[in-house]
C-alpha cells in the first residue's frame, strides 16, 4: 500500500506527517498496510466511545472482539515475546502481519489509532491489562507459572490488571506497605494490604501486584500473580472508584486482608520486584505517552477545524491573528512531542530491550511528562477557541470538553509528572557519570 499523497486534503495538525503525504525515514509498506488495518478495525470497534462514556462502561463483546482478531497482542510493549506467542498458536495478527514482522512502528501506529476518538477510557478498558499486567508474567515468571496462564491471557480468555499503587504510595513506589507473609505451611503468601486507582481492577480475574516480601526499601519488593476473583469474599473486597476521566477503564479499590496465594506464584526472585517494576514503567509511560499525543492531536484538530467554520466579528475566526498564534503555539508543541516519539521508538527498535532500558529509561519518563505538558496545552486551546460550545457535554463541543477533563487522567498515572521530570535528569546524569568512570577505568589501565 502506497502512503497518501500530497494532494489530498486533510486539517492541519489531523494525522501525524506520515500520513498527511510528507516523507518519513521511518515507515515503509508494511506500516501503512497494518496502519490502515487498524484503522477499520478500531474505528468501527469504538463508534459508540462518547455514549459508553457517559453511561460508565463498555459493551462486554469489545474485550473478546479484540481477542478474536488477536488485536489484543499488539498492546504488549515491542518487542513482543515471539517464543510464547506462538506456544499459545499465535502466528500473526490483523491484516495477516507475522508476529515476527512486529517492530517499534507498528507498535506506534498501534497506540496512536486505538487514541483516534480522543477519548483514553474505552482503549484502556481493554487493553491495560495487558500492556502492564502480563509482560512481568512473561519475562520473569517460572516456566510452570507462564505455560499455566499465559495462553490463556495471550487469547483474551484471562482478564488482568497492574496493582502497584496504594492510598499512600504513588510514584513513591518504594515505600509500598502491602504484606505478604509467608503461611506457616510454607505454600502460601498470606497478602494483606490496599491497593488503589487500580485500572481494570473492577473486573480483572488477576493481579501482577506489589507486595513487600522483605524488610523496607526497594529491596523488600516483590512481585506476586494475585488470584482476584477466586478470592472475592475470601478476604478480597473491592470497589469502583470513578475518576476524571477515563470512566469505562475500570479503575477499582482493592483491600487484601489474609488473602492466600500460592508460593508458586512469585513472580521471578523475592526482592527483585522494584527492579521489575521499573523496567515495566518504561513500556507504560512510552504507551502513555503515544495515547495522549493523540489525544492531543484530536483536540488541536477540532479546534482548526471549528474555528475555519465558525464566524464572530464578521468573519471566520481563522482570520484573527490572535488564533492562529494559539493554534501554532500548540501545533510546535503537538508536532515536536511526535517527532520526539517517533525518535524514541526508533532508538528502542535498534537498541533492543535490555540496552533501550537502559540507555531511554529517563528520555521515556520525559516523553510522558512533556506529553501531558502539550495535552493540556492543546485541551485548554481547543476548549478555549470553542468557547461556550467546549463546556457543555454535548453537541459541538462535547470531545474537548471530555479531552480537558482527562488531561490529569495523563499527567498524574505512570509517575506524577514532576517526580518523572526529576527522574529524567538523574537518569541522565547517571548514565553520565556511570560512562565516565568507565572511560577513566580503561584510560588507567593502560598507564
């Protein structure tokens, strides 16, 4: 499949370049064929997204419809785990793409179709769980404990959520105080704790959760495969909380008192789970990050779009200077967070995954801290240029004003944006100095 031409018209700031017809170093046939696949798929999957928001959920088919067509799999961070892919007999995905044709890209035009509605509630409904919960599974678990439940999750037949977060232990991962204890048989973890803001926790039959195996600090972590709905009633409670934005994604409370886990379900080695968990927060946060770019995109689209229509003063508002001089502020913003984006992932694609985490793991935090910086940017403008319209819950304006009320949806998940910012600097500095006595350690060998 050719890309788009030049000559076909589309409203500024719509679509990222590559698909308005500029050229792109990045993509090539295969891209565009699988873009314009998920497109179809997706667009007619979230036709009804702005009513399942305003009633709170989504239809119980669009979790299996998107099993079905194995658009659940690309939800998973790149690279995809091929090796237990294809012992679950998953071979290729939409459109006939092998699993083992998957780069960064379609990864990328993955994210960025599922935002097109500009709305994240219905996407992350679905797809949540398996862009965090699972991989830890993956790529830590026991042999035993994958080939027990990583089919079943891989086909949609598994539901499952992150649980990392506590009422009093955001970003401040380390400072996680939910217990688990080992029973006096030995067999079990005895779990007890609260977890909070747990997205897809409403419905998710399991956890990949945070629990503090050791004493405090970092080193004190684990990660546990927690049963949810086997112990609902069994010293699991948990309850809907309604956020924001986002209102179909399932965020849930969950209180852990005495709750029996099997030993065999530790994920990888006891107080490895900080480290597990930050190399899982590079693949969110970029997720993230690709979501509300879009999200972004639709909101300074619509507002170009409404103001080439709408006259005040006796004429178009796209005559005024003073609102083409908001549209273009956030256009740099919008069209330098893409670029920055599209840098990354291509770092990612070469790099690979032990030396991308490595290397982009404060670069990563930095993208999804900019990109809510230039959501909120893009919201406030679209809502502003909409005037009245961008208030009200209906009509004209009625996807603005849903953007600006998930722009904290963004900026708040995956590490608060300051603390991200923080963690970007020193990230960099440490693989500074890190480099630096490296080099200095070579130099004096040779003395």
């Amino acid at each position: 499949m050719a890309p788009p031409t030049l000559s076909t018209p589309t409203i500024p700031f719509s679509e990222p370049p590559y698909l308005m017809g500029l050229p792109s170093p990045y993509y090539n046939e295969s891209h565009y064929r699988w873009q314009k696949a998920c497109r179809e798929f997706i667009s007619t999957q979230f036709a009804d997204v702005l009513s399942w928001e305003a009633s709170g959920s989504v239809p119980s088919t669009l979790f299996q419809n998107f099993a079905k067509a194995n658009m659940l799999i690309p939800a998973l961070p790149f690279p995809l785990p091929i090796k237990q892919l294809k012992e679950a007999g998953i071979h290729e995905l939409l459109g006939g793409l092998k699993i083992e044709e998957f780069d960064a890209f379609h990864r990328l035009i993955y994210g960025d179709e599922m935002l097109r509605s500009g709305l994240s509630g219905p996407p992350a409904s679905i797809t949540t769980g398996v862009n965090f919960a699972i991989p830890p599974l993956y790529s830590y678990a026991s042999p035993s404990l994958q080939q027990k439940y990583l089919p079943g999750l891989f086909r949609g037949e598994i539901t499952s959520c992150l649980a990392i977060t506590e009422p009093d232990a955001g970003s401040d991962v380390a400072n996680i105080t939910t217990v688990a204890k080992k029973s006096e048989c030995g067999k079990f973890y005895i779990v007890t704790g609260q977890k909070k803001w747990i997205t897809n926790g409403v419905w998710a039959e399991y956890a990949t959760m945070a629990v503090r195996t050791g004493g405090p600090g970092p080193a004190g972590l684990s990660l546990l495969w927690v049963p949810l709905a086997e112990n609902e009633g069994k010293g699991l409670e948990r309850r809907r909380i309604y956020i924001s934005g986002g209102s179909t994604s399932g965020t849930a409370f969950l209180d852990l008192d005495e709750v029996k886990v099997p030993v065999e379900n530790l994920i990888g080695v006891e107080g490895m789970g900080m480290k597990y968990i930050m190399n899982n927060f590079n693949a969110e946060r970029l997720s993230v990050a690709i979501g509300a770019t879009r999200t972004a995109r639709v909101a300074l689209a619509s507002a170009v779009e409404y103001v080439m229509k709408r006259e005040a003063f006796g004429k178009p508002l796209m005559e005024q200077a003073v609102v083409r001089h908001r549209l273009a502020k956030c256009g740099v913003m919008l069209e330098s967070q893409w670029a920055w984006i599209e840098q990354v992932m291509y770092q990612i694609g070469v790099l690979g995954k032990k030396a991308g985490d490595r290397e982009l793991g404060g670069v990563t935090a930095m993208v999804k801290a900019n990109s809510g910086m230039v959501l909120n940017e893009c919201a406030q403008c679209a809502v502003l240029l909409f005037g009245g319209k961008g208030l009200t819950k209906s009509g004209e304006g009625e996807t603005v004003e849903h953007i600006l009320r998930e722009v904290v949806v963004t900026r708040i998940p995956g590490g608060a944006e300051d603390v991200l910012l923080d963690l970007g600097v020193r990230q960099l500095v440490k693989i500074y100095k890190t480099k630096t006595a490296e080099l200095e350690a070579k130099r004096g060998s040779k003395l």
